[in-house]
C-alpha cells in the first residue's frame, strides 16, 4: 500500500465516492476574506447578516478546529439530465442542486466516514472535523486555492473540464499534507453570458454578485416581501435558479450525477405543480411532503410566496381559486400578499372583489397590496 499521503486521501476519499479532490494549507484565506468584506460593505449580502458578523472567522479554518494543519476539499456532481423544463401554465421551476434529496443529509455522512478513515491511514493524524455549507467557512476560495478550479465571473465554482454542477465538502486535519496543484489555467476570457442571461440583472459587474436581486437568495433565504420590480424577472422559478450556470460553456462537459439520491426521482424533481402547492394548508402538511429535500429551506410561507408569484408569471389560470382562498383566509400574510399580486395578473376582477375586502385587515403588507391593486 502506498504511503504517499497524497495517494492514500485519493484512495479513501474515492471508497467514500469522492472522486474530485483537492488539499491546501490551513492559512487563513485573506485575498477571499478581503472580498467577502468589501462585498459586505456594499449590502450585497441582503438579508443574510450572519455573513458579516465575523468575516475573519470564516477565512481562517482554525476558528473551526484551532489543531488543523491541512484542509482536504471534495466535490460532488449533482448534474442530472431531465427533459426542457415546460411551464404549461401550470408548473413551477426547480433549481437542479434540489431534484434528489437534501444533499446536506447525503454529503455528511460520507464525509465523516472519511475523516475517520483518515485519520486512521495517515501518520499522525488524530483529528478530523468536517463541514459542509452550514459551517462558518469559505468553501469556495478553499477549493481554488486546493486547485479544484476557479471563480466564474457567475461567482461559481468552474472545474476544468467538469463544470459548476458541484457541491462541496471539507475536511480539517491535525496534520500536514502536500498542498494539490490546479488542473489547468482555464478562466473565462471575454465570455459573459452569465452577466447577460441573468432575468433580474443580479450582476453588478463580473465576478460580483448583489444577491438583493438573485432569484436564489429571493426564493430560498429572502424571509419577507419580494420586491414588485423583481417578481416577473423571476419567471418560472419557483425554488433556486440555474440561469448562471445553464448558459455557460464550461457546462458542456457535465456528466450525470453517480449518487442514485440526488436522482430526480428521489426527491421534488425539476418541475412543481402550482396549484397543489397552494393548496398546502398548514406547516404540518408541507413538512410532511417536503421531508428530507432542500424545499424545505424557505418553509410553507415562503415556497408559497414563490408559487403565487410563478403562477402569475407562467399564466396559471387554474391557480385562480386557491389563489383567492389563500388571499382572503390564509394566516401568513406573506402568502396572501403574493396571492394579491397574482390575481391582478391573472383575473383582474375577482383581485378587485378580494382586495377591497382586505382594506381593512390588519397586516400593512397585505393592505399597502390591496390598495396597489385599487
């Protein structure tokens, strides 16, 4: 057996079906950590202030093991092909990462098994902690820096010759490791179709993201009212987007995704039908049917906000009604707001009817979209 320690974390990570991995130092990640503070300065964070309590603390690994020596990075292909997604007035879009099952729940474990393997197999090593997304840490710039690829002006990670369909994994080590060379110099020249695709503009310039506009910061994390101007840019999209990454070339080369729960058939799958979503009438039921995928992220207030939003951009005329219901009964004003904003779309005299009768409810929100409608 090989004791090259490079060659032994090859071999553990791929028992573990980990087959593209990259290893760096434990130093603090300062050219990332510089932009992440600057791109905070600028409000591009939105809602998402846990991003800039404490930026150094996400550079540097040792804040999440003080012992660590090495930070081992993998990636995970998600890609899955499915037919050209077709709204057919009735169905809204799912990003690709959320077809299968939450890949948090899948990733880990595998992680951890590999972190004990690990440490088993490499001499002196005694400690291993693993991260994935949820972690204070910036995943991404470690994943350059291990040589796994570079930033896209779309903000992604590009792999050379593999693409942006990954998640990413971590594992701190207590012990030394040759650092991983780059695969190769690519980058993405004079190419911007990512800059030009985007439906709300969400690009302040290459390489920047102002996610107060990104469709997958309004449907996943965004908590409150989606800006007026912003909700026909979001077209079909019900939970994520994947213009970004769809339009670029580097995509060419995906490949399907080896882990049977990330399949489509495993979880939401690519498209949702509107109508049953607003026909979810409590958090118990959408708990129960959206159990152990990503859709669970933005709760029933949120994914609802979505579906009333989508059903007005894609025409979903059949939505009518349960549009109406959850306007005038529903208890999150989140949700009958949004369904307010869609009738308007959608049929203009029953909106009226509804939105005189909520002038007088008590929630601002719902009202200050009674009165745009009157």
């Amino acid at each position: 057996m090989s004791k090259d320690p490079l060659t032994i974390v090859r071999r553990a990570a791929a028992e573990q079906g980990f087959t593209v991995v990259g290893v760096t130092s434990a130093e603090p990640l300062q050219e990332a950590l510089s932009a992440l503070e600057d791109w905070c300065r600028k409000g591009h964070e939105g809602e998402m202030g846990y991003l800039s309590r404490d930026p150094p603390q996400r550079a540097d690994p040792r804040t999440l093991q003080k012992e660590v020596r090495a930070v081992i990075t993998v990636a995970v292909n998600y890609w899955n092909d499915a037919p050209t997604f077709e709204a057919e007035s009735r169905y809204g879009r799912v990003a690709r990462y959320a077809w299968g099952r939450d890949y948090h729940d899948i990733v880990l474990p595998r992680l951890d098994a590999l972190g004990a393997a690990l440490v088993e197999r490499l001499p002196g090593a005694s400690k291993a902690r693993t991260a994935c997304d949820y972690s204070p840490f910036l995943e991404r710039a470690a994943a350059v820096r291990a040589g796994l690829g570079f930033f896209g002006k779309n903000t992604c990670l590009l792999i050379p010759r593999r693409g942006s369909w990954f998640f990413l994994g971590e594992i701190l080590l207590d012990v030394e490791l040759p650092s991983t060379e780059p695969e190769g110099a690519d980058h993405c020249g004079t190419c911007t179709d990512c800059l030009v695709a985007c439906p709300t503009d969400a690009f302040t310039g290459p390489f920047v993201l102002d996610a107060n506009r990104c469709i997958s910061y309004l449907t996943i994390e965004h908590r409150g009212s989606i800006p007026p101007a912003l909700r026909e840019g979001m077209g079909p999209w019900l939970f994520g987007c994947d213009v970004c990454q769809d339009v670029c070339p580097f995509n060419r080369w995906a490949e399907p995704a080896p882990w049977p729960e990330l399949a489509p058939e495993q979880g939401s799958g690519p498209r949702l039908e509107l109508a049953s979503l607003l026909a979810i009438k409590d958090d118990a039921a959408f708990a129960a049917r959206f159990a152990g995928t990503p859709l669970l992220r933005p709760k029933r207030r949120g994914l609802l906000r979505n579906a009333a939003i989508v059903a007005r951009n894609v025409g979903a005329t059949a939505a009518v009604p349960l549009l109406a219901s959850c306007a005038r009964q529903d208890a999150e004003p989140l949700i009958r707001g949004a369904a307010l904003w869609a009738l308007a779309g959608l049929d203009l005299a029953r909106e009226k009817r509804v939105a005189a009768e909520l002038l007088v409810v008590p929630d601002a929100y719902v009202r200050s979209e009674a009165e745009a409608i009157l």
